[in-house]
C-alpha cells in the first residue's frame, strides 16, 4: 500500500499549536522520538492535506479508492478481491436470520440471478464477477430458507418467478458445488436435478465438510466435535493459491453462514471459540495478579469514539492489567480497531503473545494488544473470504471471547455485543473459559463503549445501550453453579447519572482514526467533555462489576480511574507502551 504522505511529500511538517499529541511528544526526550516521528509527521500533516469523510463525500469518490492512513476503510488489504456489489446488496437481504430475512423483489431477484448467470458463463470480469464465495453464500441462504424458515421469511413470489426463469440456463453453467448448494436434494428447483443429491466433493476434506454442509442446508445443527473436525482440516486458506485449497471457498462460506442462520447451539459456538485455541502452542502465563480480556466486535465502529484502547491504560494504572485482541481490518463494517489506532501512533502490531506477556508484566506498561493475525493465523486467514460472505459468521461471536495470553491471578473476560439473544452465549462462552468474572455490554454500535447520552424516547426496541450482564466470583460465595463454581449474577442497564456524569452526545469519529485517536488522549491529558466521561464510566463500571479490589463502591471506582487520568499516569503508560512495543521487535 502506498502511503498518503508519499503523495505529499512537499508539505513541509509543522508543529501544530495546541495540538492535543503535543502532551504526548513532550514527554520524550529528543533521542526517543523516533517511536512517533511517524505520528507526528501523520498529524501535522493531516491538517494541511489528508483528504478526511467529508471531503470525499463531497468530491462523490469512494473510501476505498483512498489510501488514507487516517480512515478506517484505507486499512483493507490492497490485495484481496472486492466482491461483486449487485449479489453482495442480496446476500444482506437473504442471508440472515429467520426473523431479519427480507425476502427479494421479483425486480431484484432478476437482477441479481442475471449477474450470476452472466458471471459464470465468464461476460463479467475482475471485481463485477461473482466469487465462489458469494455464491456459496447466496445460495445457501436462498435453500436454508426455503427448508427451515418461518412462512414471512421464505421465497417470495418474486423470487419464485425469478428462479423459474432462470434455473433451467443455470443448471446448465453453474458448476456441481454450486447446484449442490442450491438443491442439495434436487427437489427445491423443480427439474429433478441428480447433481446435488449425487455431489460429494472432490477430496477427503470436502467430502467431510459437504457431508456436515447437508445437515446444515436441511436447518439442522452439528456436534461439537463435528463442527471442530471441519475447521481444524479447512483452515488455514491458502491465500496465495486457490488451486491448492484444501475446499472450495463456495463451500466453506455455505457452511459458515449457513451455521449463522440456523442460529447456532451452544456446543456448535463452543466448537468455534476452542477450536485453535493451541494452535501455535499453549498461551504464556503473565505473572500478574489480575487480567481482562476485552473482546471488541472486531470489525470495528465507524460512527462513534472507540473508548477501550484508553481505558485499558487508565486500568492498568492501578494494576489492573488488560489485554486486547483484535485485527488491522474486518468486514462488514470496516470501522475504527484499536490496531489501526496504535499502528498510527506508531506501536509494533505484531506481537506474538509472548511479548504481549512481557508488556502486561511490565510495571510502566500493564496492557498489551495482540493481532489475530499472529495469535490465530487459520481464522485470521478468512478474512477476505467473511467479506464476500457479507454476513457475519459464528466466529464473529467467538473471537470476542478469546485467551491468548493467560494469568496466574484472577482473569475476567469483557465482550460487546449488539443483537439480543446473543447476551447468554456470549457468557456460556466465558464461563467455558473458566474465568472468575464475565461481562458483557452492550455499548454504541455493539462495542464496548457505554454512553452518558440519555437515551432517547424514540429508541429502538430490545435491549438498551448501555445494557450490561454478566456474573463475578465474589469472595465468600455460598451459592454454586451447576459446574461447582461460585457466581453471582447480574442484569441491567447502566444509567450515567445516576453516577454524577452529565448528558452528553457521543463525539462522532466516521471512520477517522486520527479523530478517534485526538478525542481519546485530550482525554488522557485531563481535559473534561464527553471523551474524557466515557473513559471515566467504562473504567469504573468495569473494575465494579468484575469485582476488582478496591471497586466495591462504584463511585469509589470512578473516582480511581479519574485519578489515573488526571495524575497523568494514564497517558504515560500509553507512552510507554508504544515504546516499549518496538524495542521488541
């Protein structure tokens, strides 16, 4: 990828006055500014010409035709293949659940079965051809749909019509896998087809997972050990070679999203989230006293501030140590991640948990942040593949709810979450894992982040923002669980005045990263607002509800991590990170 700045390499860098990093900078002695030179070199010359949302809404060109560092979209890998846009817009619509399904228009079902057949029979090209991938997946909804889902959600009249018309030309050029998926039992097409009935792969691993796919395509579920045998034997994709592929993609995105739409059993989530659990390895164990994991939706946020990078360094303040996972880049959304953020203000985003364990060892330091893509390489592997599948897949559930670094002390797990239901196997999760505390939030746009915004009368259904469940392991306990271990449990919806914060509206980003970045360390400089709030009542809330020592007293609890702001230790531990993340290089 080529940078913005080698675009405008004679816009000469000045410091820019007020500048919320110059807090930051003066920290540094002239000799250890080579860490952020890129940083600041990024921001002064943000300001002068790094084109940002507005302006490329207003010049009418699309994120990713820039390249950005300073926008979220800029960070998709240059190299994967965007997916045909007509069939993708469809799989949004077919390729869900059995409640949010909207079944097609006639007028689009026949859009989107001519671009198909048009691609397969090779008159559309690069980025206007339709992946195997997509494929895999609009098909496999259109089936699960018409064998499982309730009357509402299955084929309208128009797609009826729609398939009618053009199956017969179809049966004809789509390849077996594909008629596999789309009649498996060669009855829903109405030809009386023997391809799909017959199809069983072209090798061992395909024959596996076509043989799991059937079941799935039928609306049924897999066991444990059935779902875990598919993964481990498909993953890792081959990126480079797609004749050397252990399965053909079509296949493998039928049956991710497939397993999504049937609303996963808690033994097929459990499958996911164990699955490559030692896959380089058993994790390393921090010799600390206290560890959370926070589980962020990894494909980011693209409207509002992303808070947990922040409160990670105000936590580990007072010696609650905190990891964070993530990746560079995800669909669907393609939003802010905390590996953007600190890749821009210049911190090494390739440690192996190893080193993420000599950080969260470090008494300056106390947090780390670890890449799927150097702690589960096979999952990080289907990425390009989730972004034709368009929908996210079971893995976008059990990633969140990840260990890769382990602790000697107490180890809590804090995830978001966004579509109701999901709030119980999230916890079913932690509680596999074993930790001693699990919470989950529900935040601004599904993320971690709770809000001081008063919620608005018109809100939406469901759960609030702000919702938390969870349970902790209080001492003295005399109630256990069906496994043994002592929990106690709660539910509610955190409401910020009650705890002193007053209303505010949540600071807008857009996908910025240098905004996301200048709203979180004015914060960590002291200065009072909306940011600097969210950090307060996300940190406090966290060390409460986990039952972390010395937050029994929840307005005791804010009142630390004000501290830890406003002594300026928070803002230096973030200093030192980004240090101290290089020297291990």
């Amino acid at each position: 990828m080529t940078p913005l700045t080698s675009h405008i390499s004679t816009v000469k860098p000045r410091v820019i006055p007020n500048h919320p990093l110059h807090a930051l900078l003066k920290l540094f002695p002239g000799k250890h500014l080579d860490p952020l030179s890129r940083l600041r070199h990024r921001l002064t010359l943000k300001t002068a010409a790094v084109i940002d949302s507005a302006t490329i809404d207003q010049l009418g060109l699309r994120e990713s035709d820039i390249v950005n560092p300073a926008l979220s979209s800029s960070y998709r890998d240059p190299g994967l293949r965007k997916p045909n846009q007509t069939v993708l817009d469809a799989q949004a619509r077919v390729a869900t659940g059995p409640t949010q399904t909207r079944p097609l228009t006639e007028e689009q079902a026949f859009k989107v079965l001519d671009t198909i057949l048009k691609s397969v029979k090779g008159e559309l090209i690069d980025e206007e051809a339709v992946s195997e991938a997509q494929l895999g997946a609009f098909f496999a909804g259109m089936t699960i749909r018409a064998n499982a889902f309730p009357e509402s959600t299955q084929w309208s009249e128009g797609e009826r019509r729609a398939v009618n018309a053009f199956w017969p030309q179809m049966v004809r050029a789509l390849p077996p896998d594909i008629i596999f998926i789309a009649d498996p039992e060669g009855s829903l097409m109405g030809l009386g087809s023997s391809i799909g009935p017959q199809f069983t792969g072209s090798n061992a691993s395909e024959m596996r997972l076509v043989g799991a796919l059937r079941e799935v395509l039928a609306g049924g579920h897999l066991g444990y050990e059935e779902v875990q045998g598919v993964l481990r034997e498909v993953l890792p994709l081959s990126s480079c070679n797609k004749e050397s592929a252990v399965v053909r993609e079509s296949l493998l995105s039928a049956f991710l999203i497939g397993q999504r739409m049937n609303r996963e059993t808690d033994r097929e989530l459990k499958a996911y989230c164990l699955a490559f659990d030692n896959e380089l390895g058993p994790p390393p164990v921090a010799d600390v006293r206290s560890l959370t994991h926070y589980g962020e939706p990894y494909d980011g946020n693209t409207r509002y501030f992303r808070s947990t990078l922040f409160v990670a360094a105000v936590r580990s303040s007072y010696n609650e140590s905190c990891l964070l996972h993530g990746v560079d880049w995800m669909p669907p959304k393609g939003g802010i991640t905390e590996e953007q953020m600190l890749k821009f203000m210049g911190a090494n985003t390739h440690l192996t948990p190893l080193q993420a364990k000599q950080l969260l060892e470090d008494e300056e330091v106390g947090f780390a942040y670890v890449s799927q893509r150097e702690a589960n390489p096979s999952v990080y592997s289907l990425i390009g593949l989730r972004e034709h599948i368009k929908k996210r897949p079971p893995l976008a559930t059990s990633e969140k709810v990840q260990q890769f670094v382990r602790a000697q002390g107490k180890e809590a797990i804090v995830a978001g979450f966004y579509h109701e239901g999901y709030e119980e196997p999230l916890l079913m999760l932690m509680r596999r894992r074993g930790v001693k505390a699990g919470l989950v939030v529900k935040g601004e746009e599904g993320a971690l982040s709770m809000t001081t915004k008063s919620r608005s009368a018109n809100a939406s259904k469901g759960l609030p923002v702000n919702y938390c469940s969870g349970f902790r392991s209080p001492p003295g306990a005399a109630i256990f669980d069906a496994d043994g271990v002592s929990r106690e449990t709660f539910s509610f919806a955190v409401n910020a005045t009650d705890f002193g914060f007053e209303p505010t509206d949540t600071p807008r980003t857009d996908r910025s990263v240098v905004r996301n970045i200048e709203l979180g360390l004015e914060a960590l400089r002291g200065e009072k607002g909306p940011a600097y709030d969210r950090i307060v009542l996300n940190a406090g809330m966290a060390d409460h509800l986990l039952g972390c020592a010395g937050a029994e007293d929840i307005i005791t609890a804010m009142d630390r991590a004000r501290e830890a702001i406003d002594s300026g230790e928070a803002l230096k531990r973030l200093i030192t990170y980004i240090k101290s993340s290089n020297k291990l290089r």
